[in-house]
C-alpha cells in the first residue's frame, strides 16, 4: 500500500533509499523509474522523521542503532544543520537583501531553506529586528544594518 504520509522508498535498481510524499516516479539516485508497487520500507508522519527514516535506511544495519540512538537524542546532528549562531545568521540575512540591502520574508525563506535552518522567516526577522540586526522600512521590508 502507499502510504499518505511521507515514505522511505526502496529504489529496485540501485537499492538506495529516499524520501517521498506519497510515493515518487523516478528514483532521485540513479533515475530509474520507480514501479508502482515500489518497496516502501517505512512510512513516516513529517518531513524530518522522514529524514531520519532516509538517513537509517541507508545505513548498513549493524550501524544503525548506535545512528539511530544520536538521532533520537538529537534531530540536529546531521552536520549541515548547523544551529543558528551569530556569526552565521548575518551572512543569511545578508544573502537574502537586493541590491538596496533591503530583504523581505519572501526572500529571506528560501535563504533558511537552502541552509537548512529550521526556522521560520518571520521569527528570524523578529528575532533580529530585536538584536539590532534589522530595521522595519514597511510592512513586508526590512533594512539591514551594518
Ligand atoms: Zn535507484
């Protein structure tokens, strides 16, 4: 059956595991199109579970319970999840702004995504309006002080 959640998928060709909503076409690691009755190997309720489910699956089984137990004890040891620190979140915000130095959620969001920062534009925003880090210009603008 295909779950509705999140699943770990089994590709049959290459035997790597990854995650999908639902169940996916083509596996991600080798393209190989993925049958309909593709092996799900666990079904999950969120996406971070399932990064986790992704991350044991592909794991050679006597390693996994000691991955799983660092896992458990902490989502943020995969090591591109940096916690959010004071030295990065300026280069983030930074990398959000035009050419005015301007941001807005809209663009800073996509900057949290692809650093793997697990927290939402508008907190960030608040968050560094309050250190200083930003000035409100309008509703959905903000400047960046240096
Ligand atoms: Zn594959």
């Amino acid at each position: 059956m295909s779950g509705a959640g999140w699943n770990v998928v089994r590709c049959s060709a290459c035997k790597t595991c990854h995650g999908h909503r639902g169940t996916g076409r083509t596996c991600p690691h080798c393209g190989q199109k993925l049958p309909v009755d593709a092996e799900i190997v666990t079904s999950v309720a969120t996406p971070s579970d399932l990064r986790i489910g992704v991350a044991l699956a592909n794991t050679p089984e006597e390693l996994r319970d000691s991955l799983r137990k660092r896992l458990e004890v902490n989502q943020n040891l995969f090591p591109q999840e940096e916690p959010i620190s004071f030295q990065g979140l300026p280069k983030i915000l930074l990398s959000a702004t035009d050419e005015n130095g301007a941001l807005s959620v809209k663009s800073l969001q996509p900057m949290l995504n692809k650093s793997n920062v697990d927290i939402d534009a508008e907190d960030l925003i608040a968050m560094s309006e309050s250190q200083g880090l930003l000035l409100r210009l309008d509703t959905d603008c903000w400047q960046l002080l240096e």
